[in-house]
C-alpha cells in the first residue's frame, strides 16, 4: 500500500514469476506450489488447474489476451483461456523467460536446454529459433523505444560472442555486453530484465559482480 507489506495468504510453496491478468486487473502467480499456477481475485487463490510441473514464466498473448505460462511441465508451455491450459507444441525444453515480439505478435520463449537456439518463436503452430542466439536465455523484456526483444542469460550471439545480454531487432542479435567476466565470476548470469519508464534504461538482475 505503499507502506506496509500485506501478505496475500493461502499459496503453500514458493512463487517464483507474477503478472497481471489485464481483463481484470488480478494477479496471477506462477511457481512451485500445489497447481502451480493461482490467480488473486482480492480475497482468495483460485487455482489455475492443469499444470502438473513448475511454472517459472507468465506473460499475456497479445492476439487473444491469454495468459502463457512457462516452465517444466509437460511440453514446457501451455496456452489459458479462461478454463483450461492448451499446450503449444513441443517447445524442446524447459521454459525459463516468455515475452511477446510487438513487431509480429509472436510469442518469444527463453530456456535453458533448448536444442535450436536460447530463443525460439512460436508463430502459431510450430515453434522455431529467433536468430543465432545460443547458451541459456534466462531473461526476456521488450524496449518500448523501440519494439526490440530483449534477452538476458548467458548467451553467445552468433555462436561466438559471448554476452549476458543481447538485443534483437528483428533480423539479427547484437550482443549488448558482458556484466562480468566469465572468467572470473563462472556462475555470472543476468536473470531478470526490466525497463525503467522514467528513462527508458535497461535494468538487469542476476549473479554478477
């Protein structure tokens, strides 16, 4: 409230991404709890049944106003629509980060064992790797300067360039730096992404010097 903390009680377990229902203004969690994935409706939890494994990424299709969550369970990302959960193919591993490309509409997901590439874009039927971006994308924001998808993690651009973020533009990725040096800090990562609304920066958080 601005000053105090309230808890919002009656999930057992550990929540570990939130969003925002915009048909409601609710909030949703997602994480390691009995059913995984809970909206608030300012009294309760109401459980979103169907997920039988971790939810560690939520965002909202743009298309059709659904609720996408992410993580470990079976086909690694589903689809809510309002009753029950609809797998989106077989993403090809487990799901750390979603967002959506404003440029096409396109869900974007994030993980950590992904056979193709550290991004890939589901077009509506079938996933498929967003550029040569390798290594395991833990992060994903999108710059409202510019339309452009934002991937933090520990990455290799072109399968080369090593970098904890990178920025792509629609057709290619371009490394956006390192924050640590890999040969010093081994575990660097950078895990989470924002962007600061009163100056249009790029904020990262993770595990780096």
């Amino acid at each position: 409230d601005g000053a105090n903390w309230t808890t919002l009680a009656g999930l057992t377990g550990t929540v570990g991404v939130l969003t925002i229902n915009p048909a409601n203004d609710h909030p949703i969690a997602g994480g390691a709890f009995p059913g995984n994935c809970a909206e608030w409706d300012g009294a309760n939890w109401t459980i979103l049944a169907g997920l039988t494994g971790n939810v560690e990424a939520l965002t909202i299709n743009s298309t059709n106003g659904h609720l996408v969550a992410g993580g470990t369970f079976t086909g690694n990302c589903a689809e809510w629509d309002g009753a029950t959960w609809t797998t989106l193919g077989e993403v090809g591993g487990e799901v750390a980060a979603l967002t959506v490309d404003p440029a096409t509409g396109h869900l974007v997901a994030g993980g950590m064992v992904f056979t193709n590439s550290g991004c890939m874009e589901w077009d509506g039927a079938t996933w498929n790797p967003l550029g040569q971006l390798s290594g395991w994308c833990l992060g994903l924001t999108v710059d409202p300067s510019n339309g452009h998808v934002i991937a933090g993690g520990v990455l290799a651009v072109g399968g080369s360039v090593f970098a904890t973020c990178a920025e792509w533009d629609g057709t290619n990725w371009t490394s956006l730096g390192v924050l640590s040096d890999w040969a010093d800090q081994p575990f660097s990562f950078v895990r989470a992404l924002a962007i600061d609304p009163a100056n249009d920066q790029l904020v990262a958080g993770g595990s780096f010097l």
